[in-house]
C-alpha cells in the first residue's frame, strides 16, 4: 500500500485548501485512513478519520465543522477539505492508514497504530 498527499500550499487566514490522500494498492471497499499534522517541535496529531465500518468521519474539536472528509472511490482518493484556515492549521500534513486498523474498523488518532504514511504535503497559514 502506498499513501501519496498533494493539495499542500501557502494561503492567507480564512481561505480554503483540499488535501488529497492518493491510496495505491488498497481496495477502498475496506478503509481506514486518518490524517495527521506535525507542526515544528509538536508531536503528530491525527485530526480526522474515516473508517468503513460504518462510513462515518470523526474529527478533533480543533478542525470540527471547518474540516471534512470524505472517500472518493473511483479516484481512490481521501480528501481533506479545510476551510476557514487558522495560521495554528500550519503544519505538514500526512494520510496513514495500516492494515490492523482496517481490519479492525477503527481509526485512532495516536500515530504510533499506522505503519503506512505518505510523504506529507505542507500548509502553511500566514497574512
């Protein structure tokens, strides 16, 4: 399986931006994919999933009702629209998913359950 993120880029406060999670090599009939960020100096923080055993999307209160995401299974993509951007978004971003959490139908958001990452795209969020 291979993750590859695009969409990344440098836009002003409160504008809009979409990450794309290409997914090679995984049937997206079963999924478990979530996105993480890593800021400079932080620790990697997952901040949206969307497993397939109920198709439902969960998000941290940090991004909720700004960030969606959703599966687009004829692209095999998983796309992470952010909206009403905050220059605390800036961070890079990676998808990761791995095969336990896909068989097991959950997604959590501690990084250390996934051992397929994509490569990160960066976003960056300045006036």
């Amino acid at each position: 399986v291979q993750l590859v993120e695009s969409g990344g880029g440098l836009v002003h406060p409160g504008s809009s931006l979409t990450l794309s999670c290409a997914v090679v090599g995984l049937d997206l009939r079963y999924y478990a994919i979530t996105w993480f960020r890593q800021s400079p100096g932080q620790a990697r923080e997952g901040v949206a999933c969307v497993a397939n055993s109920d198709g439902s999307t969960r998000y941290v209160e940090a991004v909720e009702g700004r960030f969606t995401l959703s599966v687009d299974k004829t692209k095999k993509t998983v796309d992470l629209q952010m909206n009403r951007l905050r220059p605390e978004d800036t961070a890079v971003y990676y998808c990761a998913t791995d095969y336990e959490r896909i068989r097991s139908g959950f997604c959590p958001y501690a990084a250390y359950e996934y051992d397929t990452w994509g490569q990160g795209t960066q976003v960056t969020v300045s006036s």
